[in-house]
C-alpha cells in the first residue's frame, strides 16, 4: 500500500532525480537531490500553467474565428440586404416612372380629345374671360420653302 503511494506521487520525480544525481554524481547528493527535486516541482507547475495557458489561448482563439465567421456571414447578409433594397428601389422608381408615364399619356389623350371638341369653338367661346374677341378659326396653308418676295428679289437681279 505504501509502495503505490510512493510509486503514484513520486515514482517519476525520484527515478529522474536519482538518475541525475548518478550521472552528475555531486559532492553532496542529498542537497542535490532536494534542490533537483524543488526545481522538478518548478518545472512542473510551469508546465501545468503552460498547458492551461495554452488551452485557454486555443479557446480563444476558436472564439475568434467564431467572431470572424459570424462577421462575415453578418457583412455578407447586409450585403444581400442592400441589394435587395436597392432593387426594391428600383423596381418602385420603375413602377413610379410607368404610373407617370400612364398620367402623362391619359392627360394628353384627354387634351387631344379637347383639342378635338375644341376645334370648332372661337377664343370667345373657350376662353371665360369677358371681352374676349369672337374671331373665327384661321386654317394655316402649307408654304412652299421660299417665299414668293425672295423669289421675285432673285429675278430682278
């Protein structure tokens, strides 16, 4: 039962102490061994810190990655947003554009059609205003491209 508990607890420290003190073979192995295994217990705290350190710098660093994963799923999801948005904007401009373009196109379909029923009508009876003249509509005729003046200025020359 004890030489478990000797083995368990230092069996390692004691076989790697006593082999350097054979190797080395000091003046006063006693003190060697007891500063060899002080040092031994040093070291093997530092590694258990060293171990946790690294542990946690491992869990940091899946964190990190993590962070960076979800930053970019993040960027590229506002970016789908954005472009989602901008061509809901533009299909509401194209929407707005045709909606105009019908206005436009019902407001000069209904001008053409007073324009139509107008015709006939003199300014006295279009316009509101009292006083206003009762001329009689004047019908434009095509003119030929030079005037008959100019035509007759080029014979005399």
């Amino acid at each position: 039962m004890e030489s478990s508990y000797l083995q368990k607890h230092l069996g390692t420290c004691l076989t790697q102490g006593l082999a350097e003190v054979a190797r080395v073979r000091p003046g006063d192995p006693i003190e060697y061994l007891a500063l060899w295994i002080c040092k031994y217990k040093e070291n093997v705290q530092m590694e258990r810190q060293r171990e946790k350190e690294m542990v946690d710098l491992e869990r940091e660093r899946e964190l990190a990655l993590m962070e960076q994963e979800m930053l970019e799923r993040l960027r590229a999801e506002e970016l789908l947003f954005q472009q989602q948005l901008a061509f809901q904007m533009e299909l509401e401009m194209q929407e707005k554009e045709k909606q105009k373009a019908e206005e436009l196109q019902r407001a000069q379909e209904q001008l053409e059609m007073e324009a139509a029923v107008d015709s006939g009508k003199t300014l006295a009876e279009i316009s509101d205003r009292y006083g206003a003249p009762n001329l009689s509509r004047v019908v434009e005729l095509e003119e030929p491209m030079l005037s008959d003046v100019t035509l007759n200025i080029d014979q005399d020359l």
